[in-house]
C-alpha cells in the first residue's frame, strides 16, 4: 500500500491478522530496504504475539534517494505515515521500530506518535571515527517511553551506554550491519513486545 506524505509517497508491507494486539511500525537505514534480516526477524517475532506488522519505505527512498535529507521533513511525513497507518488499525498500542537511521526517527517521533515503546536495532550513536558527535540525545527524547537498543559489539558506529536507553543489548562479533544473531534478536524484543501491548501474561 502507499500513503501520500508531504515528502512524497511512502510504500508499506502491512502484514495485518484479523484482531491485532498491537501495531508495530519498522523502518530501514539511510540507504537499506524493509528486508534486511533484523527487520525480518522483530517482523516474524512480533507476527508470532499477534501484532500487525507495518515495514515502511520512507518517501526519500521510494525516491530513489540513499540520504534522508532534513530530519525535519522526515519526521513530519513518518508521523503523516502513522496517522495512516492508525487509520488502517486501530485502538490497539503503537510500538516503532526502526534500524540504524529509522532507529533515530523512531526515537525522534516516539512522543508525537504516543508510541508505547520503541525498538532500535543498531542506532548509530555517532559517525564511525567521530564519537564527539554523539546522538545520545535523541535516545533521550522518547521522555518516559522505553527505548530497547540491540547493536552488533563490534558496530563503527558505537553503542548507547546502558544508562542511555531503558534496555541496551549487544550481538557478539557484529558490526552495524547483522551477518547473525537474529534468533538472539528476537528473543530480545519478545519481553518488551509483550509488555507494551499489554500481553505479558498471554
């Protein structure tokens, strides 16, 4: 499906069961697809638990652009994205998601978004070589909504200090891009999917 945005269209893969529990959004990297093993894997997880699934394209790429542009317009046309969406599933919690650069949308727009929690697969804390340049803030302005970080140990990019997030966990031996670990990945996210749609005791 596509949802017109003020960036452009956006492209969705809704994966959607007849009476969801929740509705969790997932978005690539700068420069990566919906595919990617990770994004699979919290998809697949999260399919298990009951939710709908919604893997966004955002607008730049169906552009055919590998750079975001300005965060601004980015978080503007994905919380046009989520009203959609909302319109397709509704009344059930909204959980975000997003690896590296969706991880910092997810993040950014938690607030305007009311989501119940975000999941962020390896969030790029600052550009390789340059940790002065720290996002750390933007992990930080989820305000009270709990924020889950899986990075690969071995991740140029960095990883969050554990006092960063509500939940920092680690994939051994991998870099920003997982070559393995996505069982491990899922059985992360399990926990805290079951908590923020409220299916800790199912």
């Amino acid at each position: 499906m596509r949802i017109e945005t003020s960036a452009g269209p956006a492209e969705i893969e809704l994966d959607k069961p007849r009476t969801p529990a929740f509705l969790l959004l997932l978005t690539h990297g700068s420069g990566g697809g919906v595919d990617a093993k990770d994004l699979i894997a919290v998809r697949d997880r999260a399919l298990e638990l009951g939710g709908a699934v919604a893997r966004v394209v955002q607008p730049y790429r169906v552009a055919g652009r590998r750079a975001p542009g300005s965060a601004v317009k980015q978080d503007e046309a994905w919380l046009e994205i989520v009203a959609g969406l909302r319109k397709k599933v509704k009344k059930v919690p909204l959980i975000q998601g997003g690896r590296s650069n969706g991880a910092r949308v997810a993040c950014r727009t938690a607030i305007a978004a009311e989501a119940s929690g975000v999941i962020a697969l390896s969030f790029p804390l600052h550009p390789p070589g340059k940790p002065e340049n720290t996002r750390v803030e933007e992990l930080r302005s989820t305000g009270d909504i709990e924020v889950v970080v899986i990075n690969g140990a071995r991740d140029p990019f960095g990883v969050p200090a554990a006092a960063d997030a509500t939940q920092v966990e680690t994939i051994a031996g991998q870099p920003h891009s997982f070559r393995s670990g996505f069982a491990e990945i899922a059985d992360i996210v399990t926990p805290p999917l079951r908590r923020w749609a409220g299916l800790a005791l199912r």
